[in-house]
C-alpha cells in the first residue's frame, strides 16, 4: 500500500498533466498564439504554474516560442503526433460501433457508403458502394444494399449526400444527362437532382422513396473527416411499410447524431457560429 507522500505526488503529477492538457487545448485558430499572463487569468491558474508547464511543454516540442514575442504557439512535434492518428483513422473503423448502435436502437439496415469515382471522369459511371453494413437479425432483408453492392448514386439516399457535397465541377462532370430510371419514382432529369442535391445541402440529409427498389425508403446523412470533407454517408433503409414518411424526420435526427458522433472521432471540427 502507498504511503501519503507517494499518494501525493501521484495526485500532484496528475494534476499536472490535466493542467498541460488544459493549456494545449487553449490554443486555437483565433488565438494562435498564447502569452504566460493571459493564460493565467483565463484559467485561473498562478502564473509561476503555467511558466513551468508551458516551459516543460516547450522543452517536449509541444510548444514552440515566437523569438519575438515570447509568446508561445503549439510545438511541430504535434504534426507528427495527429498524423499518425489521421494515417489509422479508417472510416470503417471508427463507424462501426456507431453503425451497430443505430441498427440495435432504429431496427433497420443501416449501411456505410462511399462514393466510387472512375480515373476518367468523363466516363461518367460513378457509384456508391456499401463498405460495412448492421442489420438486426430480425429485420433482415436479402436484397437490401449487402456489403460490397454497387448503385447508381442519383436514386440511393446515400449517393444523394455524397453527391450534394461534390464541387460544382465535379458534380456536373459525373452526373450524365440521361440519368437511369430504376423505378416510377427515380429522377430522371439532371435538373431535378441538382434541385433536390440542393435540399439536401440544407437540410443535412436525404430522404429517398422507392426511387432505387419499389417498397425500399431511406434516410442518409453525411461523415466528415478532419478536413470537413465528405468522406462517407449512412443511412438507414427499410421496407416502406415500416421506414414511414411520418417517420422521415426522427430517424434523419438520430441518424445526424450517429455521423456528427463518428465525424467528431474522426476529427471534424464543426466551425463555430
């Protein structure tokens, strides 16, 4: 058993990396730059305490000093650090835990989508591609989007998500001018979808009805990564018996939950304001 000088320093040491960590997430875009002084009032701190921490931050490259100011910035040692974290950041990874919660709590397929660009974007032939799906075994459905099955992105809600969120350039490049019918319900004109695309943008969510299957309605929403770039969408599909119109809007909150919650592990920031 330890004695209370060990059960001290302990607690002091730890006290002491809460307060570096506090210091470090004190810096931000707006405030680049942090002086010994403000640092103390803002946080309360004696200024002789965080002296010595950012000191000790600074000799561990955490930190870095202008020569000019004697203010401090975060150190180039974090660029390594958070490339690492980003280099084993796989979207499938980081989801899945999400993804199985969802279809535990909603019932329903719920599908991780990326969109499949060709090399030669004037062929025209994109797609999306489930890359993980859950389905809860009692609501299992042979043809709805298994992993690995590729679609057209105009009349999946997923596909809508990640096309709403192409540059212009793009967007325009691979959505051909006849767009392919699946049911009565797909849009068929360009310039229909480049409206609803707009919806989407939004809104923050598709909603798609029997436009891919007759009978199948989904919900998609959009995962960001840490350059708030689309990287993926989810969504939730089902028999249109059971995926209701009036229950579009409570399946897109919870959904927007689900991919906010997997972007913020992925290290998306939302913008203030």
């Amino acid at each position: 058993m330890a004695d209370d000088g060990t059960a001290r320093r302990s607690g002091s040491t730890l006290q002491s990396v809460e307060r570096a960590i506090t210091i470090l997430k004190a810096f931000s875009l707006e405030k680049p730059e942090r002086g010994v002084g403000e640092l103390s009032r803002e946080l309360g701190l004696h200024k002789s305490t965080v002296s010595r921490l950012m000191s000790t931050l600074e000799r561990g490259g955490l930190l870095a000093r202008n020569p000019e100011n004697q203010r401090y910035r975060l150190g180039i040692d974090l660029i390594g650090l958070a490339a690492q974290v980003v280099g084993y950041m796989d979207v499938r990874e980081v989801a899945r835990p999400f993804l199985r919660c969802l279809a535990d709590e909603c019932q329903e397929s719920v599908n991780l989508v990326v969109l499949d660009i060709p090399p030669d974007t004037s062929e025209r032939d994109a797609h999306v591609v489930n890359i993980e799906q859950f389905v809860p075994p009692a609501r299992r459905v042979t043809n709805i989007g298994r992993v690995g099955r590729r679609m057209p992105p105009h009349c999946t809600a997923a596909g809508q998500v990640l096309l709403a969120h192409l540059p212009p350039g793009s967007l325009q490049e691979l959505v051909p001018e006849h767009l392919e019918v699946l049911t009565p319900q797909t849009i068929a004109d360009r310039e229909q979808l480049y409206r609803e695309l707009e919806v989407v943008r939004r809104q923050g969510y598709a909603i798609v009805q029997e436009e891919l299957e007759r009978g199948l309605n989904a919900v998609a929403a959009p995962i960001r990564d840490h350059r708030g770039r689309v990287v993926a969408a989810v969504s939730i599909s089902g028999p249109a018996y059971r995926v209701m119109p009036e229950m579009f809007d409570a399946l897109a909150a919870r959904l927007i939950e689900t991919t906010d919650g997997v972007s913020r592990e992925m290290g998306y920031v939302p913008e203030s304001g």
